[in-house]
C-alpha cells in the first residue's frame, strides 16, 4: 500500500533569499535495504513567480542544492 501525504511549509528567506531546509533521509531505512527509493515532491513559490518543481531523494548526510529562484 502507499500513502499520499502534504506537507506544506510557509517559510521566510534570508536578507540574501536564501532558504535552509533540514530533513531527514527520504527514503526508510528498510526500503533502502530493499533496494527501493521513496523521492519527495519539492515544490517552491512565490507570488507572481513561476513555481520550481523538483523530485529529490536524499540520503543520509547529502546536501542538495535547487538551484536559484528566478525573479521574473
């Protein structure tokens, strides 16, 4: 079976439009020994922009940079 799930967080940037974004590996550990990957969903807007969409799996200790926001 598979759940749909949403998270949805409203977060500030930084002076630079900077945003920081902690969590935890994406895929469970007992789906990585099965050879399996769970990605997310990341979905960034803003108001009179277009959104970025992207899938990322991450794994424990990987950075992962989405790049800039474009301004127009």
């Amino acid at each position: 079976t598979s759940t749909h799930e949403v998270i949805d967080i409203n977060s500030a940037s930084a002076p630079d439009g900077t945003i920081e974004w902690h969590i935890n590996p994406t895929t469970r550990p007992m789906e990585a020994a099965a050879g399996r990957t769970e990605p997310l969903r990341v979905t960034i807007s803003a108001p009179g922009r277009t959104p970025i969409v992207r899938d990322v799996t991450l794994v424990r200790g990987e950075e992962l940079d989405l790049g800039s926001f474009p301004i127009a």
